[in-house]
C-alpha cells in the first residue's frame, strides 16, 4: 500500500487529532495529513491547553480548525488513524469500505488515546506525550512499510 494521505480522527477535532496531525506533519513532511471530529466542533481552534502543550514540543497547533468527518475525507484516506477501539469501529461500521485502513494510532502498544477534553493541563501534557511517543511508533512503519 502506497501511503499518500492519513486522516486522523478524535471526538471534536480539537485536542488529540490536531496534536497527531502536527505531529506526524512534523515526522513525515512528504505526506498530506488532515484530521477532522466524529462529533466536531466545526469552525473552532484546537483547545488552549493542547496549543500549550504542542508548544512544549515546538510546534505550533494554532492555525487548526476543527472539521467534521465525512465520506469524502474517508475516501481520500489510504490510511486512517483514530484514539479508541470504539471509534474505529464506529468509522468501520459507517464506512464498511474503509476496513482495513482504521488502526488505533496506539496501535504498536496496544493502547487507546484518552480524551484530555475538559482537563487539567498536566494531563494534555500526559496525552500529548503519548501521543507523540505513537506517532514514532508509526513513522518507521510508514517509511519502511509503505
């Protein structure tokens, strides 16, 4: 598989999938990486406590806007990452074509993304640390997979 175009799905668009987004845009420059929200908040920016975070990493999460999933995202996806099991199979069932292109981008330590949405700074500093530690995780198998 030829991987061009990553889709990264969350919740509402505007804490974990922008902080992967940035982070894989960073790791793998080659690539065209969107994210969007199974439930957006469309129109609005990453949340203030991920753009800190993100900036501890030197990265700068401010020109995000959420934007909402939808079949054609789907398609120009070859391969499509998301925070929990449930969301890829919630991604499966509405979009039975995409099986096979949605892994958990925690997929390598067989670990869900949990939601920092509402929460303290020190926990989006958690998750953003995970968060990256999973993006790695992927670079080298994209690179030398695909």
């Amino acid at each position: 598989m030829n991987i061009q175009h990553i889709l990264v799905v969350c919740t509402g668009n505007i804490c974990r999938s922008p902080m992967v987004e940035y982070f894989l845009k960073q790791q793998l420059p080659q690539l065209n990486i969107q994210s969007a929200g199974l439930a957006a908040l469309v129109g609005q920016p990453a949340d203030s406590k991920a753009i800190i975070s993100m900036d501890q990493y030197k990265i700068d999460i401010r020109p995000h806007i959420a934007k909402q999933i939808n079949l054609d995202l789907i398609k120009w996806a070859d391969i499509i990452f998301v925070m929990t099991q449930n969301q890829k199979k919630h991604i499966e069932i509405m979009w039975p074509f995409a099986y096979g292109r949605v892994f958990r981008i925690g997929h390598w330590k067989n670990q869900d993304v949990g939601d920092p949405y509402q929460h303290d700074q020190i926990f989006f500093n958690e998750i953003c640390c995970l968060i990256q530690m999973f993006s790695l995780d992927w670079q080298s198998h994209i690179t030398l997979e695909y």
